[in-house]
C-alpha cells in the first residue's frame, strides 16, 4: 500500500491531474465527504486528507508514503528525514514582507529600527533579515497576519502572496520578496528504498507531468 499525504483546497485540486496522468483517481472528494482517508481507484494506493503544515511529519515519520507541500511549510519543518525529488509547480504564490501602506519601510530598516514582525513563518522571518542584518521581533501567529499591522501588533508581515489582493483590500503594501514558492513532492526516505518499485514508476511520471 502507497499512502500519499496531501491537504484539502488548492493543493488537493492542483495535485488531481498529475494524480490522474499516474491513473491515480480518488473515489470521493474531500471537501464534501469530511473522510480523512480516501481510497483510489488503484487498490494499492490511498490519499490522507492533513493539514498543509501537517505534511511533512507525516510523511517524515512514514505514516505517509509520498507528501505533497509547499516549499513554505518544507522550509519551516527543515525537511529531516525527506527526500524532495520534484518541484510539482503548483500552488504558487511568493513569500513577501508587507507593512501598512503609509509605513516607511526603507527608512526604518535604514535607521537600523527594530522592526515588529508578526508572521506564520518564524523560521524564514529569522533568516531573510538576519542575512539582511534587520534587528526584529518576530510574533508568531497561526493565520490572518494581515491584521496585525492593522492593530498595531507588528509593523510589518511576512506572508504568502499570490494576487495581492488581500494585501489591497486590507491596505497593506508588498515592500520585499523573500522568494518564489510551489509546492514539492516529499518522499520517506525508507519508503523510497522498501516501496522502489512502486514508488519509482509514480515519480516518473509525475516528473513527466509537471507543467514548466
Ligand atoms: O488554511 P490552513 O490554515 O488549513 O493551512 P494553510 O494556509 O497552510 O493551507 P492552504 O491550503 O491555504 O495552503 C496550502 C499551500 O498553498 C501553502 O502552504 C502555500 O504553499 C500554497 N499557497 C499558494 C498559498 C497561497 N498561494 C496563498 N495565497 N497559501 C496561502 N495563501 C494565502 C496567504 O497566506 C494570504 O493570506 O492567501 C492570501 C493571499 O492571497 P492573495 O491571492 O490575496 O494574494
Ligand atoms: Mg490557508
């Protein structure tokens, strides 16, 4: 049996078609059937249905053969113990520093202020403005960060951008990007060597389906 970990919305909806060029096709959609594990027209292979930052200890500890998840959770847990053979190139968006759009963010980091940074991604934050030699404080939250420059929690966000939009509606401003991000297909590193002649054959054509 082949378990692949993937999360509900648009990773689930993007990972479909490469699923279906493997001839992997699930028998229930997630979103309705609220099922945790989704058996597939292949006897031999399942979907379990975690949260997106939930991927990687899942397959990291084998309970999941295969993983799919963005490169921004991948950074955050550290990938010990996961073999990231393929960029799926889906689910893409850039990880950005915003701030309130009458914030003036060059003068501040010009001025060496320590700068309030409230953000999902503790580790990233930590490592972009270290390289930049930023004094902040990083405040860790769980979603909605938009908000927090809003109510004077931070100064500024690090978080995922895809159409701006959010950023706009709430007032806020891209002022750096952090870097590009897609979703990677994960794989157990004992898995990959026990299941090979399973597994092998499904990252071939995954590689074969990714769309550049
Ligand atoms: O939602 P939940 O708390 O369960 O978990 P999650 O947010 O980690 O999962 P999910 O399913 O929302 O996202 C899964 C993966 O999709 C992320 O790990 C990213 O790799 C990728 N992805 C791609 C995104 C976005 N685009 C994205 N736009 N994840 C989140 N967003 C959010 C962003 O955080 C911001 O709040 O959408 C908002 C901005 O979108 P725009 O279009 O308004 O710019
Ligand atoms: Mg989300």
């Amino acid at each position: 049996m082949i378990t692949i970990a993937l999360s509900k919305g648009r990773i689930f909806e993007e990972t479909l078609p490469l699923l279906q060029a493997a001839g992997i096709r699930p028998t229930e959609d997630p979103e309705p059937s609220r099922k945790l594990i989704l058996s597939t027209n292949r006897p031999d292979v399942r979907l379990i249905i975690v949260r997106a930052s939930d991927v990687p200890t899942y397959v990291q500890y084998g309970a999941a053969d295969l993983g799919i998840a963005g490169k921004d959770v991948l950074d955050e847990h550290g990938g010990i113990g996961l073999y990231q053979p393929l960029d799926l190139n889906i689910a893409r968006c850039r990880m950005m520093v915003a701030v309130r759009n009458e914030f003036d963010y060059d003068s501040a980091v010009r001025q060496g202020a320590r700068l309030r940074v409230a953000t999902k991604y503790v580790q990233t934050a930590r490592e972009h403005f270290a390289a930049k030699g930023v004094h902040v404080d990083l405040i860790k939250l769980y979603g909605s960060m938009e908000l927090a420059p809003l109510v004077g929690l931070s100064d500024a966000i690090v978080d995922l951008v895809s159409s701006g939009n959010t950023l706009k509606a709430n007032h806020l401003k891209a002022v750096e990007n952090i870097s590009a991000i897609s979703s990677r297909l994960v794989v157990n590193q004992a898995s990959l060597k026990l299941k090979h002649s399973t597994i092998q054959p499904m990252l071939d054509i995954f590689s074969k389906a990714v769309t550049q």
